[in-house]
C-alpha cells in the first residue's frame, strides 16, 4: 500500500513547521530571562560558513512551499529573505503554514509520477515520490535540526521532545 503524496508532504511539512515555531516561543522566553538581545540568538550561527538561524527557518519554509509547487507545476509565494526578528520569523511561518493549508489531497493526486527536477545546477530528474522521500524532507530536516543545534549551542532550553511536536 502507497502513502498519498499529500500525506508524505503537507502534514509532514506543518509539523516541522510547528517545531520552528515551538523553538521562538522558547528562545523568546530564553532572551528575556537571560537578558540576551533577541537579535544576537536570531543572527547565531554553528559555524562561520553556515547560514545563520533566521536563514535556516528561510530555507526550511522554502523548502516546503516550493516542493509543493513544483509537485503541483504551480507557483509558490515568494518572500524577501530579510527577516531579522523573532517577530519576523513567525509572520513568514504564518504566511508559509498558510500556503500549505491551501493544498488539498486532490491537488496532490498523482504527483508522485510528475518529473521534477532537482534545483540548482545538477540537471538531476527525479519522479516526485522520490524528490519528496530523497530531497525535500530530507532538507527541510537539516534546516530545523540546524535550528534547533544552533539555539542550543546558544544556550537555549529546547530539546528532543520540541523537535518530535
């Protein structure tokens, strides 16, 4: 028995959604008690060359809007890429979870045979159950487990149960 596209997809994505979300509730009340500027924690990095916490929760919105987009050969919402606030992540979350809860399980009928191509410049075509299960969850796993690794590194009382919802 298969898994529907949507299932694998959509309620996969608003989970790790909400575990992103559960993370600034938890690292605003961190900032507070410890005294820590907020933008310090937001702009916090596991190393120099990694994308900062505010551009893991960039990618990981990212990574669900356009995998349905291009599950579905529809155009995903763009956005900016500039935010700089607790307050700032959790409008994009908003607009990201309301883009999901605009897919239906019809909308996703048949999408696992739909050739998708990877991006960037690897010229790899996948068929769109395999995109899902290979690329997208997998990166959209990384950027919340960053998330998560990056505030802990920063002191920040989050845990394995906040990862798992």
């Amino acid at each position: 028995m298969s898994i529907s596209m949507y299932r694998l997809t959509v309620p996969m994505f608003q989970r790790g959604l909400a575990s992103l979300k559960t993370y600034l509730d938890k690292a605003e009340v961190y900032a507070k008690e410890k005294n820590i500027d907020p933008a310090i924690l937001v702009a916090a990095r596991l190393a120099p060359d990694m994308l900062p916490l505010s551009g893991q929760y960039q990618r990981a919105s990212d990574t669900a809007k356009f995998a349905l987009a291009r599950l579905t050969a529809t155009d995903a919402p763009k956005f900016e890429d500039n935010e700089t606030t607790f307050e700032d992540l959790r409008e994009r979350l908003a607009k990201t979870e309301a883009y999901l809860a605009g897919f239906s399980v019809e909308a996703l009928e048949g999408t696992q045979t739909r050739q998708i191509t990877l991006p960037g410049k690897s010229g790899i075509v996948l068929p769109g159950d395999d995109y899902i299960a290979t690329f997208a969850l997998p990166n959209f796993y990384f950027h919340i487990a960053t998330a998560h690794a990056i505030l802990r590194s920063q002191g920040a009382p989050i845990g394995k149960r906040d990862y798992l919802g």
